[in-house]
C-alpha cells in the first residue's frame, strides 16, 4: 500500500450549505484522491450527525477496480473510551493492515463511533450500524458492492463487529432500539462476514473481572461498567443487551473468525470460547484460532502478519462467495 491515512479528519469533507438547519444528519462523499497506485481515498466524511455530539466520520481505501469491489468495515478498539479510526493496535501497522486488504481486492472502511463517556451502549452500535448502511446508501459513489459487506473489529471494537454481525433489524421493538435512528435510515445494515479480535462476548461474565493494573496518572474508569451506565441493580440487564451471545439465534448468524490470545489479561480467551459455542448452537459457521500465549493485541504473539493474512483470506473469501 502506498497510501498513507491522513492527518487532517476534515479532509475531503463535502461541507453543507450555509442555509441548511438544522444540519443534515449525513453528508454524501466528495471526489475521492487517487494514489499512484489507483487506490482511491475518501477522508473524513461524515457518516452520522447527531445534535450535542462529534460528527462522525468514516474513512475509505478503494482498490483500483473496473468493477464494484467488496468492503470490509474496520472498528477500532480501545475499551470504548478511546481510539481513533485511523489508528490500529500499536502492534498492527497500519501499512500491514490496508495493505493486506487492499492486495487482496476489497476496499476498507475505518469508522470512528462514539466513547462510552461520550454514551453509553446502545450508542456504539448505532453509530457502527449507521456507517454500514451509509456504506450501501454511497456504494456506487465509493466503488463498493453494497451486497457484499463484512466487519472486522479488534477488542471493544471485535465486540462492536459481532454485535453489528449477530442484531437483525428484524422490525421488533428490541431490534429496532438497537438499530438506531442515527445518519441514513433507509439501507440494511446486515453484513456478510465477521472477524472478531478477542472480543467481549458475555459482558455479564466480566462485571467482577479483575482488570490489568492501570498506567500512573489519572484514575482510568473501569470500561465494562462504563460502557453500560447505569445503576449497579440496573448493570446486568445492561450487560445482558449488551452482549454478543444473546443475539447468537434464531436466525442462523454470518460465518465468524474469532482470534484471541490465550493469555489475554484484559478479556478472557474464554470470551470467543462462550461466542464460538453459542454460534454453533445456532447452526452458525465459525473459526476459533487461539494465539498462543499472547495477551490483549497480540502482545507476545511472534509475528501478527500471519494473523492479519487470515483474517483478509476468511472475508475475501466470504464476501466473494
């Protein structure tokens, strides 16, 4: 990839006419860069505008194509308190990471969403659902085929990808609080694929979780209890929402890769073990690889560019299917 992310968020940013109020509640693409390379590069659109909150904004590398290319929609992690959709784990460079899809043919999406601090959960997932549905509502502006659409995400945001995989606007009322009314409304935001990078799937399991010690400064919230807000009575109902293996069936779910270290701290490798079961339970296709003796991000792991080229080859084939 020759390529690099930007360092501007507002770059490319198609602005609305001054007389527009109140604001639109998304803004459509403007022209993309071209590289040398023929990647084309849509930076800092606005996916979803929300009164009294950040817009949030979406990024997107487009292979070279004569033809619409599959997507895969990148979620950052960061324990829901912080991240950057430009950013991968420290121990996931971001040339290996687009590199490795864009050689593969797809085009990726990195969204920001809002922090927990910001709103709590179902706010996450709105905010991820709303980039999936502005994906299909552009596809034809972004070079993309709305019909063939993954998500890969890595800790808060392997989490947020299973949630987006496993919560079906079905037209309940349950599914359609956790849908969202944020950005376009008018698209579907079902996905074909998921890689989930040592996710939370049971978030009820991690309320008592003793948690790594934090870094000097400070005080750093607890992210599990800070995701749901919330009275401590009100707490494991929020964690049962919340949680990836409740939506685990009837439907029969989007195949799954989950990959998580064995020796992770922060959230157990037990996590993908419970998802893995209850996808199964509900007739669902899905790949455990255990890394291990790696913790949280792959710390430990000998070399992350395998892990990366499985990951790409499970969705490139999926969403080639």
């Amino acid at each position: 990839m020759t390529s690099s992310p930007p360092t501007d968020p507002t770059a490319q940013q198609a602005p609305p006419s001054d007389m527009e109020w109140p604001p639109p509640p998304f803004l459509a693409p403007a022209p993309p860069l071209v590289g040398r390379d023929g990647v084309r590069r849509f930076d800092g659109v606005t996916y979803a505008r929300t009164p009294g909150y950040r817009p949030r904004l979406l990024d997107a590398y487009v292979p070279a194509s004569e033809q619409p290319v599959p997507a895969v929609v990148w979620i950052h992690g960061g324990g829901w308190l912080d991240g950057d959709r430009r950013f991968p784990p420290p121990t996931v460079p971001v040339e290996l990471l687009y590199g490795t899809i864009l050689g593969a043919g797809l085009a990726v999406v990195s969204i920001d969403y809002r922090h927990s601090l910001e709103a709590p959960f179902p706010a996450q997932l709105h905010d991820v659902k709303a980039a999936i549905r502005y994906v299909r509502r552009f596809a034809a502006d972004l070079g993309i085929d709305k019909d063939r659409i993954g998500v890969w995400g890595e800790s808060a945001g392997g989490h947020l990808a299973a949630l987006a995989g496993l919560v079906r606007a079905d037209g309940t009322e349950a599914a359609t609080a956790l849908e969202g009314a944020e950005g376009t409304r008018d698209e579907d935001s079902a996905v074909r694929a998921v890689v989930d990078w040592y996710g939370v799937s049971d978030l009820g399991a991690l309320l008592s979780h003793t948690l790594p010690p934090s870094p000097p400064g400070p005080e750093y919230p607890n992210p599990f209890t800070a995701l749901l807000g919330g009275t401590d009575e009100e707490l494991p109902e929020l964690a049962r929402v919340a949680s990836p293996v409740t939506y685990a069936g009837p439907a029969a779910p989007p195949p799954f890769l989950l990959i998580h270290g064995t020796a992770d701290g922060l959230v157990p490798y037990s996590q993908s073990e419970v998802l893995a079961e209850a996808l199964r339970r509900a007739g669902g296709q899905v790949t455990v690889h255990p890394v291990e003796g790696a913790d949280h991000i792959f710390l430990g792991a000998l070399d992350v560019a395998p892990i990366v080229s499985e990951s790409v080859a499970f969705l490139a084939r999926h969403l080639n299917a």
